[in-house]
C-alpha cells in the first residue's frame, strides 16, 4: 500500500518542489473533471480537496470523478469532519494551531474517530497556521478564530515548533484562500529554518513568480486554489 506520507518526505529529501491544486467542492462540476484536470500545470504532484462550507455527500462525489480522471494523489482538506470521505487516498488531520477555539483544536478531531477508526485513509496529523493574507478569509469566519499578524514572526515559528513538538507531520502555513498577500518570505524562511517536518505554504499565490519566491524561501508544497477556478 502506498504511504503519501513517505512520499512526500522522500521527495523533499531529493529536494523537489510539489505542487498541490485545491479543488473546493462547492465549486466543482463533476462532469468536467476530466477538461478541468487536464488544464492543471505538469508540475501538478498532489490533489487537496476540501473547503469551508460543503455540502452533504459533494466531497464524496468530487473525490470520486478526480480519481476517475487522474492517478495524482487525492488528499482531503477539510473544512468540517462530516466532509470526510473513504474515497480519497489520505486526510491532513488538521489542527487550527494559530486559534484557540477547542472546537478546531481537538472537538473536530473526536467527531472524526468515528468516520475514521475502521477506514483506510491515510492520517496525516497537521498543524495548520492561519496568518493574515490582508483580508477576512472563510477559515476565519467559519473557525471564530484570528489569523496571526504576519509581524509576528517569532510566535509564528514558535507556533509551528509546537506543532512540531506535539507530533504534527505536517506544518501549513495558510494566508487564507484568495488572500490578497500571500505568506511572506520571511515568514516561510524563519519557520523552514526551525522545524524539521515538511512545510506547506498557500493562499493568494496566483503567478509563477510568487511561486518561485515561496519555493526559494523555503516552502516544500505550495497550494493553489482560486488561481485555477477562475
Ligand atoms: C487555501 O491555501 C489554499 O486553503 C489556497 O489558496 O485559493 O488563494 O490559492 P488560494
């Protein structure tokens, strides 16, 4: 059986550059998957599928049309447990690190057991970063939660090593989906510089540039979403 996880690591260890696209159900049409797909850049490693606000059962019946069209892995991204799906190869396990609403931090997480304790999802435990992309985004509204200033550069690092500490495998630094300031340079230098766990970084990367500047500072993933909806 394959380990998505190994396989990330081990790519970072041979010191590739992944590409995630983040397909919201909410938005997608089954019926175009395959014409949406193969619009996606070559570079394309990883699927991420998963959003704030989706619907009973439309997670479910995305991951199954992007699995019939594509043999990238599908991983889910949710945005609540009732979005997941035994569909999908593996489930970032995410943990709202920057907020301090029990309700991301470990009730979200028990509401899931269920769903998961027979199923053959892989579980990637990540602590997800919410930092401030210049406006309100969904992650913020939907979770009560505020995003971290991106002044505040030291608790971010802090932030992440605590993830790290408590056995996250994953860091994800999120400046929010559409942000109008992606996560700075410096920001994904100093925490790919503390933590020793592969580092995502998305939100409001839009162009090739911003891509090859979030590379070169330090991310190992990038996510983009709203740049490939439109
Ligand atoms: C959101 O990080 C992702 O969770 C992607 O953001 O939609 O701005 O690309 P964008």
């Amino acid at each position: 059986m394959r380990n998505f996880y190994a396989e990330i690591s081990l790519a970072i260890t041979e010191e590739k550059k992944l590409l995630t696209i983040l397909i919201d159900p909410d938005k997608f049409i089954e019926a175009e998957a395959a014409s949406y797909l193969k619009k996606l850049p070559k570079e394309t490693t990883h699927i991420f599928v998963g959003g704030s606000t989706v619907e009973n059962f439309k997670t479910r019946k995305t991951v199954k049309a992007i699995k019939a069209e594509t043999n990238l892995p599908v991983i889910l991204f949710p945005g609540d447990y009732s979005h997941i799906t035994e569909t999908a190869d593996a489930l970032l396990f995410l943990s709202l690190i920057s907020g301090r609403n029990p309700e991301y931090l470990i009730e979200q997480q028990v509401k899931s057991v269920e769903k998961l304790k027979n199923s053959k999802l892989e579980i990637i435990p990540t602590a997800y970063i919410l930092i401030d992309g210049g406006k309100e985004c969904e992650v913020q509204r939907v979770s009560g939660t505020k995003p971290m200033s991106q002044f505040q550069v030291k608790t971010i690092v802090n932030t992440a090593l605590a993830g790290e500490f408590s056995g996250k495998k994953l860091i994800y630094l999120e400046a929010g989906s559409g942000a109008d300031i992606p996560v700075s340079e410096e920001i994904i230098t100093e925490v790919k510089n503390a933590i020793s766990i592969p580092l995502i970084v998305g939100g409001g990367i839009r162009s090739l540039e911003q891509q090859k500047k979030a590379y070169n500072a330090g991310a190992d993933m990038i996510v983009m979403g709203t740049h490939f909806e439109n």
